[in-house]
C-alpha cells in the first residue's frame, strides 16, 4: 500500500508468462490494435496517437516534452510537488524557457496564479502540469488548467500517472494535447510501461517541428510507423511483449469493471481509509476538497518514529506504506490505494496494523 507499484493481480501475472511471440507476429499485431483501444477507453480519448512507451511513466514525460519543446520555446510548469519539478528539468534539457508556478506543496496549483502567468508571457507555447501529485496527495484541477492554457491559445501537457483509472480523467473533454502515465499504479500492471495520448493539435506541432527531435527512441515520428493507429507495423524496436500482454491485461480488466465504476471504488474505500484512521487519531496533509482518494497522504504524530512504524508495519504485517518525500520526508506517510490494492480488506487490514504499531 505504498506509492506504487501496487498490487499485480494473478490475472495480469499469467498474462506476463504467456509464450513470447515475435514483436511483428500477426497475432501479436491483433493485440497491439487492442491495447491502442484499450488505452483511448481509459484516457476517453478519440486520439489516434494513443499507444505505450516501452518504458517507464518517466520515459512518457520525456516523450511528451521531447516531442513538443523545440529550443527558446516557452513552457510555464505549475509546480506543487516532486514531478511537476521533473517537468521543469524536461524543458529546460529540451532547451525550452521554462517559466514556474510554483503552488506550496498540499495545496493546488493556483488558476489565478496560472492566468497570471499567462497574462505575463503571451509568448508562452505550452502549459504544463500534474493531474495526480503522488508526492503530496493532491489532485489538481485538471479541466480549469487546461481550459485557462487553452484561453491563451497554448498546447497542454499533462502528468496521469497517479490518476488514470482512479479518478476522473477526461482527455478530449478537458482539452488535454499531450498526456502520459505509467502502468504501475492504478491500472495494476507491471512496472515499465508508459501509456501515452497526443491530440491532433499535438501531432501536428511534432510534424512540422523546425528541429529533429533529439531523442531517437522517444522520435514519435517515427515510433509511429510501428504503433500509430492502422500504420505499416514496420520494425522500430523490438517491443517488450510479455508486458504487453500484461497491460493488455489490466486494461482489459478495468474495461470489464467499468472506468466509472473504478473510480467509485477508489472514492468508496478511501473514504473507509479515511474513517478509520481519523478512529486512531490521524490526520491528513491534504484539504478533502482536493484529496486523491488512490494516494492518502497522513501526518506522523509528534514524536513518532517515521522509518521505525515502516519497518515495523513490514516485519510484523508484511505491510508496506510509502514514505514522504522532498518537503514532505519525515512529516508524513503516503498510503496507496491504487487499483487491485484498492480493496475493503486491505483497507481494514492498514487500519488494525496501524492501531497494532501506534498503540
Ligand atoms: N509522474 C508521477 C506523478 C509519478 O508518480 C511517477 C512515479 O511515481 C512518475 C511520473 C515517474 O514514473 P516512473 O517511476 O514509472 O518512471
């Protein structure tokens, strides 16, 4: 129940020890065909360029802002955790102008701060910006960013990697460009994998860039000969098959629960989380108005040893919970309740071992 990964359901695990078939079999083509529907039923998007990256959520950043940042361009990054910060470092390396907004970390990037900005530097090209912070537990209001980005006649791109499948998510409702997220928390699957979304907008930009992208692998023009939607399926790199199949898998398993309901499930047993550790007299970093119900963020209590309940809620419960990080490192716990680990026991079980350590 930390941060991610989370739980990897038997289900997804015999998927991964299928037999590897070759990365251009035709039966192996077939599911590709489905993963790319699969992902544009989670991310509700009609985006023709919708596939993985074959590699982790932060190779989906990479890609995103490789892709669309050229150098001198203007980028505002809203920042109120540790990956809107990572955002910042991707422009900067792309050669962009990277401006911040910088929101104090347990609370919401600002709109006015961001129409601020905006107002500021009409030259800005993109907005930039995280849906689902893991490092603080807060969720960012997505639909009113992204609806001041595009006021301002600006590209968006957006960090799901906490939020897809937990919580509401629209991208073609909320005018997201270009998103990405990660296979490890809310969908279940093994780590490695990097669902990634641009919009038409988008894909136009990367087509008529004025320079190469410098990243080969991430070089969606050209990844897209082997993934895009009804393309040639030629050789680009030899795809990770087995994790594949695995997030074929998981996305097939949250089509089959229904997105909405998933995220009533991720809503419902926070909510129990939530009841049950106020019972013990703990607190939350993060105001309920803005909380993600799949990354509970709680404040140690004085005097508490933070690594000493970790180690012990492990040895004794074989429990995991995450610990804070940057600003956050020794004042809270994050407790993950992502996907498959989204469930009425673990959440009883999170609450009786707590009560066992605390008391
Ligand atoms: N963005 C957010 C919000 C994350 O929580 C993470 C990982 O926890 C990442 C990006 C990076 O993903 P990965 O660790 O899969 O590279």
């Amino acid at each position: 129940m930390g941060p991610g990964p989370s739980d990897v359901s038997p289900r997804v695990l015999n998927a991964l020890a299928r037999p590897t078939l070759g990365h251009l079999d035709p039966q192996f083509i077939g599911l590709m065909d489905e993963v790319g529907d699969l992902m544009r039923y989670v991310f509700r998007t009609k985006n023709t360029l919708t596939m993985p990256i074959s590699a982790p959520g932060s190779a989906g950043m990479e890609a995103c802002f490789a892709n669309l940042v050229e150098p001198n361009d203007k980028v505002i990054v809203c920042i109120n955790g540790v990956f809107g910060g990572r955002m910042k470092e991707n422009v900067i390396r792309c050669g962009g102008v990277a401006v911040e907004v910088v929101s104090p970390w347990g609370t919401q990037t600002s709109p006015e701060a961001l129409e601020a900005a905006l107002k500021q530097h009409p030259d800005t090209k993109i907005v930039a910006f995280v849906h689902a912070e893991t490092s603080t537990g807060v969720r960012n209001d997505a639909e009113t960013l992204c609806r001041i980005a595009k006021q301002h006649n600006c590209l968006t791109i957006v960090d799901t990697v906490t939020s897809l499948a937990g919580v509401q998510l629209e991208v073609d409702d909320w005018q997201i460009d270009a998103t990405y997220s990660g296979s490890q928390k809310c969908l279940s699957c093994v780590p490695g994998i990097s669902p990634v979304s641009f919009s038409d907008a988008a894909v136009n930009v990367i087509q008529n860039r004025k320079t190469p992208v410098q990243s080969w692998f991430l070089d969606m023009n050209l990844i897209v000969g082997y993934w895009g939607k009804g393309a040639k399926r030629a050789y680009h790199h030899t795809a990770p098959v087995n994790s594949l199949y695995a997030i074929h898998e998981s996305l097939l398993m949250v089509h089959q629960e229904g997105l909405e309901n998933a995220w009533q499930r991720h809503a419902a047993h926070h909510q129990k989380l939530v009841n049950g550790l106020e019972s013990l007299g703990l607190s939350f970093a993060v105001s309920q108005d803005y909380r993600l119900p799949q990354l509970n963020v709680v404040n140690i209590p004085d005097g508490v040893d933070d690594a000493a309940v970790r180690s012990e809620l492990l040895r004794r419960f074989g429990l995991e919970i995450g610990a804070g990080l940057g600003e956050f490192a020794g004042k809270v716990w994050r407790i993950g309740l992502m996907g498959s680990t989204c469930t009425e026991k673990n959440v009883q079980h999170c609450i009786a071992a707590l009560d066992a350590v605390l008391n």
